[in-house]
C-alpha cells in the first residue's frame, strides 16, 4: 500500500464482534468505575474529569487475560495468516515506557468534542518519536470499529495529500511527540470510510490519517492492533 491506501477487510462475525464488545465493555466499566455503562453512552456517564483520566493509554490496554482471547478469535487468526512474516506489536505507552507483551488497545471519541480526536498523521511518525527502531514499511495497523455511525464518524484519510508530509518531534515533560510540520490545509479533501460492524481499515505506517470528529450521537468505540514485521 502506497501512502494514501487503506483497505476495508471483512474481520470478525457477529460471535466474535460480540466477544471484542464484552472485552471492551467490561474494561471500560472497570477503568471507569461505571458498572453499569454502555459504550454507545459512554459520554453520559463520564465527566470530563473521568474522561481526561481515561485518556492514559496505560488505562486502555487491555490485560493479558483479554489478548489471549482476542488473539484466538478467528478473525485475529486471518490477519496473522494474510501478513505472514509479522507478529503483534508489544505495547508503546510513551517515548519511556514500553512493555513486552501485546497490545490491543482501544479509543472513545465523545460525540461533538474536536479534542477526542488527534491531527493528520502518520504511524511511523510515532515510531521515530518513541524510538521503537522500526522504519518505514515495517508495521500495518488494524482499526477496527466496536461502536460506529457510518459517515458520521471514523478515520478520514488524505488522498490528495503530498507524497511525503513533513513532521517534526517536540519534546514536553521529557516525553518526545510528533507533529505535522505543513499547513492542514495543503493536505487536500479527506475521505471518511463507510465501515460497517465486523469490518477493519487496514493500512501502513506511512499512510496519512486522522480520526474524524463524531458528528454522530453515540461515542465512537474502536480498537487497534498493530502488526510489527517478526524479523526486527
């Protein structure tokens, strides 16, 4: 996939989707202390106190315990033999803290609240920013959609963008970060993918991306898996 591919693949079946939504669910409960929150309310129950809590990638990993399960799930298994040569992406908190073991982790964007979502990016940006050693090409990320309102929220992508995007790493508290280094509006019309439950975006570590505002009235739930080439 060139810089401005993605694919929409089939994933899960609904057993399966139901089994990633009871994970998720029961993770967001816990970090939450909500019991009896649902993920499409998810912006109900949480204040924005909660919610800048929540923000802690450390909170949205999910356990060992729930890899396991998600890693035996038949959809999970397709991938690993669609991209033979590649294997799960340990866990990357920060520019300083890592974890060897993988990491399946989620998002939740409120709806209507720009700040849920980041800029324009691309995955290898964060790479050279959290020092991983891995270069371009070497990783493909899986978003895949738990809560989702067709062409109201998702990830958009650039089509018309530059080839190569520049970026720069800013450094706050000691922890280094990238940016884009261009003018968003050089980066052309986005395109918003119309995904459908069970379904993923899969894409590459240069593929310019960003998460959509949610214009919808449900909070966007979605998790990620990232696939690392076996060889590094």
């Amino acid at each position: 996939m060139r810089n401005n591919e993605y694919k929409i693949v089939e994933l899960y079946d609904q057993t399966e989707l139901n089994s990633v939504r009871e994970i998720v669910t029961s993770h967001t409960r816990t970090i939450t202390n909500c019991r009896t929150l649902q993920l499409e309310q998810y912006h109900d129950f949480v204040d924005e106190q909660k919610h800048r809590t929540v923000g802690d990638k450390k909170l949205r990993v999910l356990t060992s315990e729930s890899a396991q399960i998600l890693e035996n799930l038949g959809g999970t298994k397709r991938i690993f033999e669609e991209n033979p040569g590649y294997s799960l992406g340990n866990i990357i908190y920060n520019s300083k803290e890592m974890e060897q073991r993988p990491e399946f982790y989620f998002r939740l964007v409120r709806p209507n609240r720009l700040g849920d979502v980041g800029p324009p990016h691309c995955d290898y940006w964060f790479h050279e920013a959290m020092g991983t050693g891995w270069s371009i090409g070497n990783t493909i990320k899986y978003w895949i959609p738990i809560v989702i309102e067709s062409e109201l929220n998702g990830l958009l992508f650039y089509p018309e963008a530059p080839t190569h995007v520049p970026f720069k790493i800013l450094e706050k508290g000691g922890l280094k970060r990238p940016v884009i280094d261009i003018p968003i509006t050089r980066l052309g019309s986005p395109i918003l993918p119309a995904l459908k439950l069970g379904q993923a975006l899969k894409f590459n570590d240069n593929v310019l991306h960003a998460g959509a505002p949610n214009k919808g009235r449900f909070t966007r739930v979605s998790m990620e898996i990232t696939l690392v080439k076996s060889a590094l």
